[in-house]
C-alpha cells in the first residue's frame, strides 16, 4: 500500500489528491491510515509523518456515542450501501473541534476484494459561524420588534400618568410638593425620550429620505441612550460637535450609523481595559473643518484599535473579533451600507493600543442665495 502510494507521485491521480482542496485521507483494510493530503494536515493539524500508521480513532472529538461510529461502519461494511456520509466533529492536534461533512467509501483492488477505504472532509467551521452569526442576528431582529412593541405599550400609560402628575402639581400651593411633581414630570419625559430613540432605531429602512438634519442632537439622543454603559466603564463622554452644524441626511440612518460606532468604541474601550498612568477613556464626537460641500462628523475612542490588517477587512460583512453571542461583524457593514445610501462615506485611521476614530462625510446643506 505504502509502496503504491510512493511509486505513484506523478501520477496525475496522485497530484489530484495531493493538491486538492478538501482534505483526503485513506486507510488500509484494517482502518490505519496510509496517506492523508496537505489539506487533511492543515484543518486537523497533524503532519504526515505523524498521521500515517495511526487510526483515524486519533480525531475522535469524543462528542459521539460508540454506536454513532458502529452505525457508520455497518452502512461501509454492507456491499449494498458501502458508503457513510454525514457531519461529525472532530477533533485536531491542537484540541480544536473541527466541525466537517465526511464522506466514507471503500476501494477494491483488482480483484474486485476491499482493500481501504478513502475519506473526504469539508470543513465546516466557517459555515457553522456564519449559522450561528446568522442565527444571532434573527434574535437581535425579533428583539427590536418587540422592543418596539413594547416602546408603545410603556408610551400611553406614561402619557396618562404625566398627564394627572402636571394636574395633580397645579393643585398644591405648597413649594415643596410642586417642586416634587416636577421631578415626576422631568423623569417621565426623560423616559419618553429614551423611548423615542428606541423606536427610531427600530423602525423599518425603506429608501433614505435625505433632510436637513442638526447632528448634536441625534449625537446627544445616542449617549443619553448609552450613558448607562459609559458611566460604568469609566468613560469620558464629549460631545464636540456645534450645536448649529447642519447636514443632509436621513435621521434614522445617522442615528443607527452613529449607536453602531458608539457600541463599538464602548466594547473597544471595555476590552483595552485600564490606560496607563490612570487616564481615564474618553470618547468624542466631533466635527472636522469643514471641506466643500461636506462635513464630516468623527467619532473618537479610547479603545484598543484595530491592526493594519484587520483595517482592510474592517467594512467586510461578518468582519468580527468577537465571540459569538458578541459580536455579528454586521455593524461597519450596515452602517457603510447606510452611508452610501446618504450619499456620503465612513472611513477610519487607528493603530493598536491608540484608539479609534471613524469619521462620516456627509452632505452639507446648500446654502440658498438670499432673496
Ligand atoms: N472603535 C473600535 N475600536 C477597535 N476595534 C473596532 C472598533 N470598531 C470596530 N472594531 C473592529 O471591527 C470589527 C467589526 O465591527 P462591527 O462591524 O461593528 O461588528 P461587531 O461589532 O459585531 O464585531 C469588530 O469586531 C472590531 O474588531
Ligand atoms: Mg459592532
């Protein structure tokens, strides 16, 4: 068998198992492995030299039952089906789980008698991340449903009660009880304002309806809305950019644009975790000088930034550093795609262990010629 296998290496059968891209491993008769592909040894870590001689029993993930592998061999075993093909996980070299769909079949010599089986894998660890990605991102979706459901629910019962908390307030003359109305009217609409924000984000995208927009104010919309988590990292906020500064854009996409960023730069700043020299993280929204016909909005963090490499892949749907469960390597995706849709650009500069900056351009409002 060995000697087949050396005698044969320009063979054209050969060079095709070699080279191939799934990985191929054949066992003799009595299942010890004779030959596995460069493939084979890249998603199971093992080399040949090191494969060769062992039983397949090496990738054994120990996540099936004795009698999933003794269903397999009976379905190889019987002359009537004499193939096994399904998905298993394994195991490599270095502890890994390799999820793969395997397929199992026997080889005769010439006369027509079994004499090894040849098995073919397909990774499935990438197909498996994106199920899990995919799955995630139906979750988030359902949640902003009802999140939105809910946002009307919690909306009138709040309208009624600010409602009799105003009237109830008017009806006493003493300063003290006013003065507490008030800080039941202010917290209600403190809590209606977060609930309109929800709502915007979650509303249905159709086509972008570009209007004028004052940035501040959705910039200011989001961190009310985040101010919880940086209060409990520890981070600065500032919002730099002027209160006059004018745009054109659609305001629900700017908004979803601008909590995507702001997510991210909160998770970055959680993960570098504490600045030397006890600085604290500080997270910016800004504006740069203004250019013709745009303005561009930037958003500054702290964060562990991000390696050349991974800048160029950055934009890259499903593009993630984190976990499952995390992280969806959706956010830049959506938030790029929205930009385009305003007509207008994101990019990014950062280093590792400098922080981030994003910075929109975006459309400026014309200026209409006096009358
Ligand atoms: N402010 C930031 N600082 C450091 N890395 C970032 C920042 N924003 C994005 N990234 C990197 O870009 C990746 C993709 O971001 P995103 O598309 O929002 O997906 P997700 O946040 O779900 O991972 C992140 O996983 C992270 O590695
Ligand atoms: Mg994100």
């Amino acid at each position: 068998m060995e000697i087949f296998i050396k005698s044969d290496t320009n063979s054209v059968f050969f060079r095709c198992v070699q080279d191939s891209n799934e990985a191929i491993m054949i066992s003799d008769i009595r299942g010890r492995l004779v030959y596995v592909n460069p493939a084979w040894s890249k998603i199971y870590g093992y080399e040949f030299e090191s494969a060769v001689g062992q039983t397949p029993r090496l990738l054994h993930s120990g996540l099936h039952s004795d009698d999933f592998y003794r269903e397999m061999w009976t379905r190889i075993s019987n002359p009537e089906i004499a193939s096994w093909k399904g998905e298993l996980v394994n195991r490599a070299k270095d502890g890994s789980l390799v999820p793969v769909m395997l397929s199992i079949t026997p080889f005769r010599d010439s006369n027509g008698q079994v004499s090894g089986y040849m098995g073919i894998a397909l990774d499935m660890t990438e197909r498996r991340e994106l199920e899990a990605k995919i799955a995630h991102q139906d979750r988030l979706a359902s949640i902003g449903m009802l999140a939105s459901g809910l946002a009307h629910e919690i909306g009138t019962p709040l309208g009624v009660i600010r409602g009799r908390a105003e009237l109830m307030g008017m009806q006493f003359e003493n300063a003290e009880a006013q003065k507490g109305f008030e800080i039941i009217t202010s917290q209600i609409d403190r809590i209606s304002k977060l609930i309109r924000s929800l709502l915007r984000l979650s509303r249905n995208f159709s086509t972008a309806h570009l209007e004028t927009v004052k940035v501040r104010g959705i910039a200011d919309d989001i961190l009310a809305l985040l101010s919880q988590n940086f209060t409990k990292l520890n981070i600065k906020i500032q919002n730099e950019i002027p209160i006059d500064t004018e745009v054109l854009a659609d305001p629900e996409r700017l908004s979803q644009i601008l909590l995507n960023l702001s997510i991210n730069a909160a998770q970055a700043m959680e993960a570098r975790g504490s600045l030397p020299d006890g600085q604290s993280h500080s997270f910016i929204f800004s504006c740069l000088p203004e250019e013709e016909g745009y303005i561009t909005v930037s958003v500054t963090d702290t964060g562990t930034g991000i390696s050349k490499e991974n800048l160029k892949k950055l934009f890259k749907p499903f593009f993630t550093t984190k976990g499952v469960g995390e992280g969806t390597g959706l956010g830049l995706a959506i938030s790029s795609q929205l930009m385009r849709e305003m007509e207008g650009e994101i990019s990014v500069s950062s280093e590792v262990n400098r922080g981030a900056q994003f910075y929109l351009k975006l459309r400026r409002v014309p200026h209409l010629p006096h009358r």
